[in-house]
C-alpha cells in the first residue's frame, strides 16, 4: 500500500516562505505525477501544483511566481517551495498519487 507523509508547515508572516515535503513509500516514485492540494475551512480541496515523472509542472493562478514544485527521485520526495506567502493560502495542504492522499499538513499564514 503507497504511503505519503507530508511535513513542513507551521505558522508563518504575510510575505515569508515555507518549504513542504512529501516523501512516499511502497511505489515506484518516479513514473508517477505527484501532486499537491489544499483545503481551508469550509472550502472544498483545490489543485495547487502538479509535476510528472518527467518534471512538467502546472500550478494554480493563484501560486503562480509564488510556489515551485519540485522532485526528488532518489529520495522518492517532491517539494513545495512557498515564498511570498499571504494569509489566503492558509490552509491544510495534501500530497497526492493517483488515488493516495497523505495526512496534510497545517500552514497558517498569520501576524
């Protein structure tokens, strides 16, 4: 059974960075497009950036110059780079395989 464990987010200032994590276990990491979502309260979960095993990457309109996507495949990880953060993109955010979801973690974007 795949497994991912995302890790990195925590509370952060208007305009500061984090860097999320999401290593995956049980899977042949590198032929499968990795994803990352988010849902905030009382909002359904969005699409926030996607990267195939061959490195294309898509993002939201809204993460779009903010956020990078990007993989490691050695270390079956794929990141998310968040910089210029805004209190909108607090929220829980999912790494995703196919049809696996891992548990989310917390970013809160606050003063």
């Amino acid at each position: 059974q795949v497994q991912l464990v995302e890790s990195g987010g925590g509370l952060v200032q208007p305009g500061g960075s984090l860097r999320l994590s999401c290593t995956a276990s049980r899977i042949i990491f590198s032929i499968y497009t990795m994803g990352w979502y988010r849902q905030a309260p009382g909002k359904q979960r969005e699409l926030v950036a996607t990267i195939t095993s061959g490195g294309s990457t898509n993002y939201a309109d809204s993460v779009k110059g903010r956020f990078t996507i990007s993989r490691d495949n050695a270390k079956n990880t794929v990141y998310l780079q968040m910089n210029s953060l805004k209190p909108e993109d607090t929220a829980v955010y999912y790494c995703n395989a196919r049809l696996t979801w891992g548990q989310g973690t917390q970013v809160t974007v606050s003063s």
